[in-house]
C-alpha cells in the first residue's frame, strides 16, 4: 500500500469553502443577581477574550448585567455556560436570560468591551 501524501492544514483563507463553513451565532444576555458591584463586567470581558468571542457588556438600571456575544456557535455556546454557571468570584447568579439568538454569516462586532 502505497504512503498517504501530506495534507496541508494551514489558515484559512477568506476564499476557502471551509472558511464560509464556520456556523456563527449571535445572542443577546441578561443576568441576574448579584452581579453589580462584583466585577462581573470585567472577568465577563476576560471570558470572552479567551474563548475569542466578540461583543459586549454593561450594567443596568434594574441591577442585572446585560450584553451581546458574536462568534463561532461552540464558543457562544460556551460563553452561555459561563454566564449562567460561573461570572465572576463574588457573584451570586440567579439566572440568565438569552434572547434574539440567530445564526450570523460573520460576527458584527470588533472586540468585546463595556459599555457605560
């Protein structure tokens, strides 16, 4: 049997197939609970540079915290568990809220920051 040749794997390009393949959601958050006051906004913007979503995130008046997440449905994905499961240290989440949550070609955002 003769060897297999060597694929390359290397980036995509925005030309490639495989590269318009890549399923991306947008959803937009609201939590509630102790979640003002307990640096939720900050670990919430570290998260999402990790997981490499973009978006964003603010307090509100009601005393939630709410947002935007956009990037490959995985990692939105993971970024849900986060919100409603883990926030930051001294939070006490309640619950989370997900709404208009839609397929997207490509994300809309640039980043992940607060706003004020």
């Amino acid at each position: 049997m003769a060897p297999r040749p060597h694929i390359s794997h290397g980036p995509l390009r925005a030309d490639d197939n495989t590269a318009s393949a890549m399923s991306y959601t947008s959803v937009d958050f609201e939590v509630h609970g102790r979640v003002q006051g307990v640096c939720f906004r900050m670990y919430t913007e570290d998260e999402a540079r990790k997981l490499g979503v973009v978006g964003w995130v603010r307090n509100t008046r009601q005393g939630t915290v709410d947002g935007q997440v956009q990037g490959p449905t995985d990692k939105v994905r993971q970024m849900k568990q986060w919100l409603q499961h883990e926030g930051s240290p001294s939070s006490i989440i309640d619950y989370a809220t997900f709404r208009n949550e839609k397929t997207i070609s490509k994300p809309t955002q640039k980043g992940f920051f607060t706003r004020y």
